[in-house]
C-alpha cells in the first residue's frame, strides 16, 4: 500500500524514552486512512509534503513503531570527512584510507606545504576529492572558518577525526608555561574547538563519527611528557564524555590510542630511548601510520563502537604497568 506524507516535523531535541532524533510526520493512504509515522533521521533535510512510500512496523524494546519509509530517496551520497592535522603522519595516512572507503576529505592542516600537496594527489589518486583547509585548530575563530569553507564546498561534515598534534617534551622544571599551554591548545582545545563547531552540522545531517586520536601516553604517561600526557589524558575524558552527550543525535565519539608510531614525530625521539622502549614491548617494531588508519575505518564502520579508547600499541600497555 502506498502512503504519502501529508505533514512532518523534524526533531533535533532527543525525545524520551527513545532518547533520540527523528522526524515525525502523518501519512495518508489512497483509501483517506492517516496515520502518525516515524522518519529515521538519516532523511534529515530530505523529506517533502506529498512524497509517497511505505509504512513499516519496527521493532523496539518499547513495542512496535510505524516507521515511513520514503520512496526514491537517496541517502548513500558520497560522506565527508575532515582530518585535522591531515597533511602529514597519521593524518595523511586516514585521510587516504577515508578516501578508499568513499569520503570526500577535507585536510585541515596548518599550512599547505610540500607533504600538504603530496596527500592531496594522494587522495586524488585514489579516485576521491580533497579540500585543503587551512586551520590553527588551537584558535576557535580559525576553527569557524575553515568548517564553513568545508560545508560550503562538500555540503556536510560526517566524520571529523581530531587529530592534530603537538609536542614540546621536557621535564616539568624545565616545562614553561608557553611549553605547557602550547601543547595543551593544539592536542586538548583543538579537539574541543573542531568538536563543537562541527557537532550541530553533523545533528543536522543525520548523525556522525568523531575519532580522538589520543595516545598510550595518555593511558601510562611518559617521562618528560607531562604536557603531552595531559592533553591525550584528556581527550581521553572528552571522548568519554562526548560519547554519552552526542549519542541521542546519532554521533558516535570514539579514541585511539596509538603507541609509538612510525612518524616524524617518533623518529626525533632520541634513539636510546627508542631503543629501550622496543626492547620492552612484546612486538618489538614502531606501529605503521596506516595500521592506525585500518583501525579508524572500523571505527567508521562499525556503528556499535561508541564511548571506548581503543589501543594500537604492539602491547606496549601490557608491558608497561602503571605501578
């Protein structure tokens, strides 16, 4: 039998006991009969009055719910993802495997740079489309900016992956308070700063994924660390938290926590303490930026990841206990 939609309305405001978004509408069949219905979210700014299809009983823990579903809509448009710090390392890695999977990718980074074009093409290669934004994820202004530059050119943000990083390594006497805050701007603000301008396109769009690149020093802490450690800690806790918050809008929030991995970043670490630092974990090697990406396209995938710090380490927290 087919309904057509006679009114709708969409709600952004999670609705109890569902604890979620949806539209809600009536429909009407050709004999007169109405009924009120529910829209998934995913047709979210894709619905009219007058548009037809079916009427389908789901299934819930609160019993059975009306649910139309709308005829000759399509919602399998090519998604967009924006990688902060995506011009080089681990970012450049996701973005390029993102870009596999079928996204659009917009690669925010500080600057466009030699390694900036070099993932560009990469990710041209690869048979998608990428933006370069530039952004200085520690300045929310900058933030606005670039995300409209991303909106107005793709549409929409679905996957944002924070992954813009820093160090400034030094034993606390010897951390200044420009060392502490520099890192703690780039690594902790920045992932708040994306986090909150990106979340209300993404309820607008349907739902999203949020991926927290945090580290294992976030979990153990490290010598001479103690302002890097701090700022993956906490996006530990924001993950956490944004986990729970973002949930009835159908945006999941999920962290990595890589070990040492094989990027620019890693190979300054001084060589001795590289070597130590092989010598105790069970695989003994450095973690392959695009082992980090596979393990974010699961992520992405895999809608029942929500709310958990996922591990990329060779064993390292094995190995290394906190007492």
């Amino acid at each position: 039998m087919v309904w057509k939609l006679i009114t709708y309305t969409e709600l952004y405001t999670p609705v109890l006991p569902y604890k979620s978004t949806y539209a809600i509408g009536v429909v009407e069949n050709e004999e007169g009969v109405r009924r009120i219905v529910r829209v998934d979210r995913k047709f979210f700014g894709k619905l009219k009055i007058g548009m037809v299809g079916d009427v389908v009983e789901s299934w819930s823990v609160f019993g059975t719910i009306p649910v139309f579903m709308p005829a000759g809509v399509e919602v399998s448009e090519r998604r967009v993802a924006l990688v902060t710090g995506g011009a080089r390392g681990i970012g450049a890695a996701i973005s390029l495997e993102l870009a596999r999977l079928g996204y659009l990718i917009a690669v925010a980074d500080i600057s466009r740079d030699a390694e900036a074009e070099k993932t560009i093409k990469a990710i041209s290669d690869a048979g998608s489309k990428a933006l370069f934004v530039e952004m200085d994820v520690s300045k929310y202004e900058s933030v606005e900016e670039g995300v409209k530059k991303v909106v107005g050119e793709f549409g929409r943000v679905d996957v944002l992956v924070n992954n813009a990083g820093i160090t400034k390594d030094a034993y606390l006497q010897r951390i200044s308070p420009d060392m502490w805050d520099a890192v703690i701007r780039v690594n902790l603000t920045g992932a708040y700063n994306c986090s909150r301008v990106v979340t209300p396109y993404m309820i607008r769009g349907g739902g999203g994924v949020i991926v927290n690149v945090s580290s294992i020093v976030g979990l153990l802490g490290n010598l001479g660390q103690a302002n890097y450690a701090a700022s993956k800690s906490g996006l530990i806790g924001l993950t956490y938290t944004l986990a729970k918050e973002l949930a009835p809008y159908g945006i999941r929030v999920v962290a990595v926590a890589p070990g040492f991995v094989k990027t620019r970043m890693a190979l300054a670490v001084p060589t001795p303490i590289l070597r130590d630092y092989l010598r105790r974990i069970p695989i003994p090697r450095l973690v392959e930026p695009e082992e980090v990406a596979r393990l974010v396209r699961h992520i992405v995938e895999n809608e029942a990841l929500n709310g958990v710090v996922i591990p990329i380490d060779l064993g390292t927290t094995i190995s290394s206990p906190k007492a």
